[in-house]
C-alpha cells in the first residue's frame, strides 16, 4: 500500500491506458458490455386441434308412394331452316395477254394410222443356214407343201424365204403356219447380195445341185451358198475378195467346174 500511495501517479495513468486499450477493443469487435441482452421467445404452446369424426348415418327417409306421371307427347322439332348463303361472285376472266408474251407450243402433229391391210410385197423369213444343204432340204420340204419358196445368199449363208405375199395379212397366215421355224414377216424385196461371188452351176431342179454342193464341201469346204429364184437355182461360191478371185477361178476349175464370176 506504501508503493501505491507513493506511485499513485504511475497507476492512474496504467489505468487509463488499460481502460482505452479494452474500449479499442470492444469497438472494433462491436461488443457492447453496457447493452441488455433480449430473452429468447418463448415456443408457442402448440394446441391440439380435435379430430373430425365421421358423421353419423341420417335415418332413410321413409318410402313415398310413386306418383302417377301423365304420358308425355314427343313433339319432333323441325330441322333449323340454312342461314342464307350470298351468291358467290363470278370468276373474273383474266386478261388476255399479247401475242407476244404467250409461248409458241407447236402442235403436236397427228399420229399416222397404220392401214389395216397393207399391200405391196411381203415375204416370210424362216431362217438362214451356213450348210447350204441344210437350206436346200428345208427348201424341197416347204416346196412340196405348196410354198412359194426362194433361196437368197447373205454373206456366206442361205436364207429361206417364202413368198411374195401381195398384202400383209396373207403373209402374216403363212407366218402362224410356219411358227415352228419362228418366221419374220418383211416388206419389199431382198437388196442383190453385195460382193463377188464365182457361179459353179445353175439348175432347174433342186435335188440337182445336191452333188454340187456336197462335192465343193469335201473339197476344201469352200464357202458355198444358193441363190434360188424359179426356175433356176444357182450354186455360189464366195464371197471372194478382189485379190483373191483368179486364184479361186483357177482352183475351181480345176476341180471340173465352169466357172462364172457374178456381182
């Protein structure tokens, strides 16, 4: 106590500076030591709400008598009369353009009837045959059925024709009866054989040119076709090149053929 009251002035001023210091602090943290703290609320009581109950079952009413109801007259209503429509408007017609804006469509030209019975010259094809033998058999067995028969060389081959017909219908008839050999019905004459060909006979009959035939072909199968118009049938031999044409002549006739060179 003695220090104190001889260092009285020391400890007012320590005093001091420790109650600012605390001050300094308390601000700066926002703690108040002055101010009444407020109670927490008290939870509301919570009440118990009653439970709602099932409502007792109301007592039937007792039966009423029915009461007679009177029969009722169904009275059909009448359809609703259409609302009236307003007369639709006539189509304006549009304005003619010029001429000139139009396209120009050409007019599609008619189709050609084809004629119902066409005439002129008709022949039926019914095939063609490198073996000039096999030709000259179908050609003797269509003869003998009364056939008008020809013989035209085609390159090196012989094809078989029947006619001439003077309209189509007659020789699409030869055609249905010639089916087997699956015919073709053409129109105008045959175009002359196109190269040189060396004629090494001519005959009247048909089984005459057979030995003809088979002997050039066991003498070096030559290329051997016929060419038949009644009454000759003319045994061919060719096509032949140009360059190629004394050499054939001379070999043929040295085979004991006459020979004759044809276009």
């Amino acid at each position: 106590m003695r220090w104190l009251r001889d260092n009285w002035i020391d400890a007012l001023i320590f005093a001091v500076f420790a109650v600012t210091v605390v001050g300094i602090v308390l601000f700066l943290t926002g703690v108040n030591p002055f101010k009444a703290r407020t109670p927490a609320p008290a939870p509301a009581p919570q009440v118990e709400r009653p439970r709602p109950q099932a409502p007792a079952a109301a007592p039937e009413a007792p039966a009423q008598p029915e009461e007679e109801t009177a029969p009722v007259t169904v009275v059909p209503l009448l359809p609703e009369a259409p609302e009236p429509q307003a007369p639709a408007e006539p189509a304006r017609p549009e304005p003619a353009q010029p001429a000139a804006a139009r396209p120009a469509t050409p007019a599609a030209p008619a189709p050609a009837q084809p004629a119902e019975n066409p005439t002129g010259i008709f022949r039926v094809s019914v095939g063609a045959f490198g073996n000039p033998l096999n030709a000259l058999a179908l050609a003797e067995q269509l003869e003998a059925q009364g056939y008008p028969v020809r013989l035209e060389p085609v390159g090196r081959v012989t094809r078989v024709v029947v006619g001439p017909y003077d309209n189509r219908a007659d020789a699409e008839r030869a055609a249905a009866q010639l089916a087997k050999y699956e015919p073709q019905v053409y129109r105008g004459d045959t175009p002359p054989p196109a190269g040189r060909y060396l004629q090494v006979g001519a005959f009247k009959r048909l089984d005459s040119a057979r030995a003809v035939v088979a002997k050039l072909r066991e003498e070096g199968d030559w290329p051997v076709v016929l060419n038949y118009r009644q009454p000759w049938l003319k045994v061919w031999v060719g096509p032949v090149d140009d360059a190629e044409v004394a050499g054939w002549k001379a070999r043929l006739e040295a085979l004991g053929f006459e020979v004759v060179e044809v276009r």
